[in-house]
C-alpha cells in the first residue's frame, strides 16, 4: 500500500457513528430535564460556574496588531537588562 493512499475503511468526512449518537443522546437527555428555561434557572443561581461552561464554549482568536503574530515584551526592566547582559 501506497503511503498517505486510503485503501479501505469510512470515506473521508463519514462522521463517527459513535459520537453522533452520544451527540443525540445528551440533546434529547438535555431536552428531558426541562431544556432552556431549566438551564436559565440554574444558570442565575449558579452564574459562576455558568460562566465556566460559557468561557469553554465560546471560541477565541487570538492575534497581534492588524491580524499578525502576537508580540511579547518583558516588562520588569531589571530583567531585561539581566537578560541582554547575559546575552552578551
């Protein structure tokens, strides 16, 4: 067999039957124990942990100025100078 050739097995982009129904089952477990007004309620006596789940959940890009690369610079100045005397 051919390196990197795909001989066998799902076609590429088949999802996971496993995952799907796991998927389907928390949804409808979801759906059970009284969707989202249940979820809202528990969300206002629970704001912290609401807040938890909601941080994980959302996604974040992170990039430097104008869409480039992220650009760190030490802040104690008597490390940078420990750093560039070392570095000498």
């Amino acid at each position: 067999m051919a390196k990197g050739v795909k001989t066998g097995g799902r076609q590429k982009g088949t999802p996971n039957k496993f995952s799907g129904n796991v998927k389907d089952a928390v949804w409808e477990t979801f759906n059970r124990m009284g969707g989202v007004d249940d979820m809202h309620s528990w969300a206002r006596e629970n704001r912290t942990e609401f807040y938890k789940i909601m941080s994980r959940l959302i996604p974040v890009e992170h990039s430097g100025e104008g869409g480039g690369p992220i650009k760190f610079e030490l802040v104690a100045p008597w490390l940078r100078a420990a750093i560039q005397t070392r570095n000498q």
